[in-house]
C-alpha cells in the first residue's frame, strides 16, 4: 500500500469537513482562496484555521526552534487551555506580523522612509 503524504491526508480531511472537490494546486506565490472564512452551514463543522494558511518553509537554527518551542509551551500552560493552542508557527506568524507592521510604520503608507 503506498503511504500517503501528510498533504493529501489533510486535503482529504477538508474535503470530508467541506464536502467540496479538491483544491487544485496552488502556483508559486498564489494566495488560495479564502476557505473556511464563510459561516458553515447547520451540521458543518468549520475548517479548522490552520487550513487557511498558505504553506511557506523556513529553516531555523536549533537555538531558534528550541526557543520558540519553549515559549510556546510557556504560553499553553499560562493560558491553560483557554482558546486556540499557540505552536510555533503561531509565533513565527505572530513575528511576521511584529515585522511588517514596524516596516510600514518607519517606511509610511507611501513606501518612502519616513525621517
């Protein structure tokens, strides 16, 4: 029996959630369609956030992924259950975010450095 990738497993997985066709593959740089973002009708069960996201590989040093898994173990414990689990990739998304919008505060709307 060949052994399916974790990809297709959850593809398969949305499609039972959504009972809609399959994706087709996204081209390099493409956003995919916003799922999951309108209201499930009765008896859905939403598609979990995670299946919203697009995929980007990043590679961290040992140092950075310890830590990361660290903090967000501390978080999960602190907020005890409480909402979505923070992962690491919770906190890279997080750090993105941090990133961006000090970029766009330095640089202002217009793309010009602000002195």
């Amino acid at each position: 029996m060949k052994r399916k990738r974790l990809a297709e497993l959850v593809r398969e997985e949305a499609e039972a959630l959504q009972g809609a066709p399959a994706p087709r593959e996204e081209e390099a740089g493409e956003a995919p369609p916003a799922r999951g973002l309108e209201a499930p009708s009765p008896g859905e069960r939403p598609l979990p956030p995670y299946l919203t996201y697009v995929r980007k590989e990043c590679r961290l040093r040992p140092d950075q992924l310890d830590a990361l898994t660290a903090l967000a173990r501390r978080l999960n414990r602190e907020r005890k259950g409480k909402g979505e689990r923070i992962t690491e990739n919770t906190l890279i998304r997080w750090a993105v975010d941090l990133l961006l919008k000090k970029l766009e505060l330095e640089t202002g709307s217009d793309g010009k450095e602000v002195t």
